[in-house]
C-alpha cells in the first residue's frame, strides 16, 4: 500500500528522531541482532495513526523522542506477591538495582543481566535475542519491537533447566518523573523444565519492554504480571512466545491505571499438543487521569492438535478506553487446532468506551474456533438480588465485578497467586467505591 | 409489624398507576395470604415494599417495626428484617452461592452491629438448612441459581430466608413451579420458621401451598388494591369459584 510521500516522509523523520535519542549498544553477541532490528525499524517506519493496526490507539507518546512526564505515583501498600516465596530482580526507571534484588541463585535457572552477559559474543541467548521479535514482525509490523531488540540496554535472560522450585520476580520500579525504559528479557525453558515469572510495576514514565520466550518440548511457562499503579505512565510491551511441542505457554496480566498501555501479545504455537493461553484483567478510571489500555494478541497455530485461549477483561469507567484485538491464525495442515477467543468490557458509565477486533484467519479444514466479543453494564437485576439480601450497593456491585473478571482470573493456575491479584482488584474496586 | 397504609404505586417510566391505594397489616407471628388475578399488583407491591427501582410511590406510607421503608436503600431494609422471595430468582453468573449467602448474612450482621459469623460455623448452618431442604452440596458450589431448575430455583429462596432469618418475610409465588414434594418442602420450611416475632406475606394463586401453611389472613388483590379479606376460607372459596364472584361485589 503506497501511503502518500509526505506522511512517509514525516514517518521516516519520526524514526530517526526516536532512534537518534536512544543508543544502540554495539558488540557481543546482541551486535548483529540489534544492526538487523534497527535497519528493520527504519524500512518499517513507528506506526502512524493511519496504520490499520494502531486504529484504536494513538502511538504519538510512544513515538515521540523524548518521553512525556509522568508523576511517581506512591501509595502505602505491601508490595504484591510478598508474601510468596520467590526471586525478586528489581528495576528502577529501567536500570537494574543489584542492592534491591536477591541473590540469583535457583536450582535449575540461570539467571544472567543482559547489560553484563550482552557483552560476551557467545551465549545461549544468541538464539533467541531478537529472533523471536523478528519473526513477529509477520505478517503485522511491530515497530516499537524492534526499537526495543535495538536499543534495550538491559534485561534477563533466564534459562531453565528443570523445574523451578519458587518463582522470578521481575520488578519495576518508577522512580523520576521524566525516566524513559527500555527492557529486553530472553527467557528458555529447556525441554520439560518450568518456570513461574512474575512481573510487577509501572517501571518509568514510558517503558518499552519485549519478552521473547522459548518453551521447549514439554517445557511449562506460567506468566502473571500486574502493571503498576501510577496514573500517568504509558508502557508498550510485547511478548514473542513460541511454543513446543507438548509445551504449555500461560500469561495473565492485570492492569489497572496507567494514562496508556498497550500490551502485544505475539505466539506461535510451533509443536504438536501444545498450549497456549493468554489473558487480561483491566481495569480503568478515567477520573484518575486518562486511561487507555489496549490488548493486542496475535496467535499462530503452525501444529497439529493444539489449544489456545485468549480471555480478556475491561472495566471502564469515567471515560476510560479499551481497546482488544485479537487474531487466531490457523495455519495449513494444523489440524484439529481448538482456539477460542473472549473479550468482553463492563461499561460503569455511558462516558467510557470499549472497541474490540477480533479476528480469525483459517486454512485447516479440521479445526474449532470460536470467537466473541460483548460490551455490557452491570445487570440492575442481579444488584437489586444482592442488595435485597443486605449486600451493600457497593460491596455489591464490587462482587458483579469481579464476577466479571473470575473467567480471566481462572487462567491463573496457582491459588495463592490468583488470590493475590484478586485481593489487589477488590482494593482497587473499594479505593474507588464502584 | 408490617403496616401499609394507602399505597399507592405508579411506574416510573410510564403514566401507569399499578397500586391504587393498599391497606395492609401484617402482626408479628401471623401468616397473611394475598391472592389476585394476574396483573392485579402483588409483585409491585413486594418490589415496592423491598425497594426496587422503577417505581415511583405517590402516595402512602410502608413501615416495618415503625421504620420507613421507603425512605431506606434495599440492603437497610434487609438488614431491618425484610426478605422477599423473588417469584423469579435471579441468576448471577460468576458468583457462587456460598459466597453470596456468606456475604449476605455477613453484611446484615455487620449492619446490626453483630459479629460476622466465621467460615466454619458458616459452613455448619448452610450444610444444616440445606439438608432439610434437600438441596445437596453440589448446588451450593455453583453460581447463585445458574443451571438451577424452576424448582431448585425456589428453594434456594427458601434456604436464604432460613440463613438470614428475616423477621418479616414476603414469599410472591414461591409453590409456583413446584412439584408436590417440593412444595411440601418448601412448606415446611416456612412451618419451621414461624414464629412469634416472624410475620409472613404469601402471595399464591394456589390453596395448595395454604393446605400446608395454614394462613392467619387472607387478602383478595385486584386492580391495585385490596378489595377483601377474610379467614382461611376465603382462599377455599376462589379455589373453587374463582375471582369473579368476589370481583362483582367489591364494584
Ligand atoms: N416494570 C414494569 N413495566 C411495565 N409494566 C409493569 C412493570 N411492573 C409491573 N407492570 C404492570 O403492572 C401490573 C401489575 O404487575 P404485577 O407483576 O405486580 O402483577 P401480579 O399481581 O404479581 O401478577 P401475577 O399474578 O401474574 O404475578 C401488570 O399490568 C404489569 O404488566
Ligand atoms: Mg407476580
């Protein structure tokens, strides 16, 4: 599609502005990786208004060379997930706290810097860094994927050998108003390994991060993740997984405020008898400041007999947007492939809005797939039951919420986790008396 | 304890009076039956009296034990002792029906300056009340009346009013629906609850259920008011000929 020459020009501007800010660290074994992922950048161009995928969102904070402000946002509360035990490597503004974070010793996991190990020319991580992001790029560019395998100045790169006995915790801090991070993690779990990750926090006013993740045959990879509290910060992350055969890839994340998020989510489902799912719980109140919150997800099937599962959530309120798009691929000859696809967004108010695309794209006659995707208010009915059982409106409504939410908050499969994410909904929903 | 005086009811959206005006008084250990044609108001006025939206109340007064009613929000009536069986029960997906009972007793309790009750004694009572109502465990587990029968439906209105312990309780239409063994169940329940300080509203088109909740007092609904009350026998009488008899008299 030829767009017309100047806004291809401005385009190519915007690019060179936004990368002529950033460094590109250069050598190791990330050096080829990042010349490719920036020559991909500048050929694709940052995404524009008009580009088909980003409709529903305006990249313009995103693209800009300079990161908007964004206030530190701090608040009282036990740090989520404290009470498990875990491995925490803490973040702040995007730069790595070693005094912050646990020794990374866990049986069965490697756990390197990419900041120390990125200058080694040889490493298991060469295989990955870059590689999944690349591949991501079909058939639907990802710029700010590539400016990101460009230019991340630090992240992990985990590798699981066997069955991890606690969880990694990824925490990102934000601590100035003006930090602008860029992440970049690598994570392999080796054939029948497993591994919980953990994410947490706003980490910088804007925060690019890309997670590529290699699930092995037989491998297990469970991800839950909480966005941070902060009002103002805007965050774009991707996560490239490919998924092997018998392997089980699982990703849940809860979001609740933040001015702009959009989190792609990028699978392919590479080996026979694999799954994958992949679900969000967001929340959102315009009141507190602007609030868009975008879900982006992409899942190819390239194999026989596989799942996959996309559940996602929004509640909106005081103007607050959501965004959902969604595509289930199936490929030619991934036969008997079982995909499903629900996004569905609580409206609390007739000022926030919901837009959703959800898309399937088949070429295997032997498959079930299914989609949907529904925008709703509180049903009175069912709050004038509670309430006339003496459940007060707001505890009421509070309980239709997260009633809402529980088919997302199902895809956790640890109790104690998913407890944690509920009790952090259920104060959320109390803070703002919904 | 229960004391309606003129009430009268219109629609909210809509120029249309539903209650013209009822007199109704309900004394604390007394059964009061309301049968009525369909359409006469009965479950307006169990809606109004629990505080449903909807309507807008242009006239008269509703109070229990000397509060307001309409003046209060549908949980405080709750917690004052109000309960209304729904004549259609409302299914809630994604909240089981263990955590709604918890959540609902512990809320009254909590409005009346109780202490919560704990999981396990809980656990106790709902298991007890349950089983007199042969509602089996795997009932409890699933949404509030999601995949519930009509019947089930009913009795799991029944059980609610057994773990709240409402003082004065309006059943619209609970026999409706009912096979003859539920309806006995669903009786007894209500049998096992009376009570001195307990006053009853039934609303059934039906002596059936009455054979077995022997009413106090029985109340003739048409066109928005009470057009005639009467022992136990005047049930028997519609019973048998119906509301046409009582309808001309009352013009
Ligand atoms: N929300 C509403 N919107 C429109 N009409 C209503 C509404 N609520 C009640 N009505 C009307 O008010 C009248 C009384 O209805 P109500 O449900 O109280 O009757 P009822 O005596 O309970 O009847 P039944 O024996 O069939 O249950 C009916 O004509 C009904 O259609
Ligand atoms: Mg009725």
């Amino acid at each position: 599609m030829a767009a017309p020459k100047r806004s291809d020009d401005l385009r190519a501007e915007a690019t060179a502005a936004r990368l002529a800010a950033v460094t590109v660290p250069t050598g190791g074994f990330t050096g080829a990786a990042r010349a490719a992922a920036r020559a991909r950048l500048e050929a694709m161009g940052l995404p524009g208004r008009r580009d088909e995928y980003w409709r529903y969102t305006d990249p313009t904070a995103l693209n800009a060379a300079e990161a908007p402000e964004a206030a530190v946002f701090t608040a009282e509360e036990s740090p989520i997930f404290g009470a498990v035990d875990r491995i925490t490597l803490v973040f702040s503004d995007g730069v790595f706290d070693a005094a912050a974070s646990d020794d990374p010793s866990l049986a069965g996991v490697e756990i390197a810097r990419l900041a120390e190990a990125g200058r080694a020319d040889i490493h298991w991580a060469k295989d990955l860094y870059g590689v999944l992001e690349a591949r991501g790029q079909e058939p639907v560019a990802r710029p700010h994927a590539a400016l990101n395998t460009a230019a991340a100045a630090d992240g992990i790169l985990i590798r699981v050998t066997g069955k991890a006995a606690k969880p990694v915790h990824l925490v990102y801090r934000h601590a100035s108003v003006q930090s602008d991070a860029i992440l970049h993690h690598c994570l392999r779990i080796e054939p029948g390994a497993e591994l919980t990750l953990l994410e947490s926090g706003p980490a910088a006013a804007r925060f690019n991060k890309v997670l590529e993740v290699d699930v092995a045959a037989g491998g297990r990879f469970h991800h839950i993740r909480a966005q941070g509290r902060d009002h103002e910060r805007r965050a774009i992350t991707h996560i490239f997984a490919r998924v092997g055969e018998g392997a089980l890839f699982k990703s849940f994340t809860m979001t609740a405020n933040g001015r702009m998020t959009r989190n792609e989510c990028v699978i392919e489902i590479a080996g026979n008898d694999a799954v994958a799912h992949v679900a969000g719980a967001a929340l959102g109140d315009g009141a507190s400041g602007a609030f868009h919150h975008d879900d982006t997800v992409f899942v190819t099937h390239a194999a026989e007999r596989c799942e996959s599962r996309q559940v996602f959530k929004k509640v909106l309120k005081n103007g607050a947007t959501g965004v959902f798009q969604g595509k289930i691929l199936v490929k030619p000859g991934a036969q008997k492939t079982d995909g499903y696809q629900i996004s569905q967004s609580l409206l609390l108010d007739e000022d926030s809005q919901f837009l959703a695309k959800p898309e399937l794209e088949i070429y295997a006659d032997d498959v079930k797939c299914s989609h949907g995707s529904t925008t709703g208010a509180i049903d009175e009915t069912a709050l004038f039951y509670l309430r006339s059982r003496g459940v007060p409106r707001e505890d009421a409504t509070s309980l239709l919420i997260l009633s809402f939410l529980a088919d997302a908050i199902a895809e956790i499969e640890d109790d104690r986790l998913a407890e944690e994410i509920v009790s952090r909904l259920e104060a959320w929903l109390a803070r703002r008396k919904v | 304890m229960l004391e309606i005086r003129n009430l009268q009811v219109k629609l909210q959206d809509e120029d249309k009076q539903i209650l013209k005006g009822v007199d109704l008084t309900v004394e604390p250990g007394k059964v009061h039956a309301i049968m009525g044609p369909n359409g006469s108001g009965k479950s307006t006025l169990s809606y109004v009296l629990s505080g449903r939206d909807g309507y807008e109340v242009t006239g008269g007064s509703a109070h229990l034990d000397g509060a307001d009613l309409l003046e209060m929000e549908p949980e405080d009536r709750a917690a004052a002792g109000l309960f209304l069986a729904f004549q259609y029960p409302v299914e809630i997906p994604g909240v089981g029906n263990m955590t709604f009972l918890r959540t609902a007793l512990n809320a009254q309790r909590k409005a009346r300056g109780e202490p919560e009750v704990s999981a396990g004694d809980f656990l106790k009572l709902v298991r007890e009340k349950a089983k007199t109502l042969k509602i089996d465990a795997e009932m409890l587990k699933r949404p509030v009346n999601v995949g519930f029968s009509g019947g089930e439906k009913k009795r799991n209105e029944i059980l609610q009013m057994a773990i709240l312990e409402p003082t004065m309780c309006i059943l619209d239409e609970t026999d409706s629906g009912l096979d003859v063994d539920a309806m006995r169940l669903v009786a007894d329940g209500v049998n096992a609850l009376r009570s001195e300080g307990r006053g009853f509203l039934v609303i059934t088109h039906y002596q059936r259920l009455l054979d077995h909740i022997r009413p106090d007092v029985v109340h003739i609904m048409a066109d928005g008011r009470i057009i005639k009350t009467g022992g136990p026998d005047l049930a028997l009488e519609v019973e048998k000929n119906g509301y046409a008899d009582i309808l001309a008299e009352a013009l």
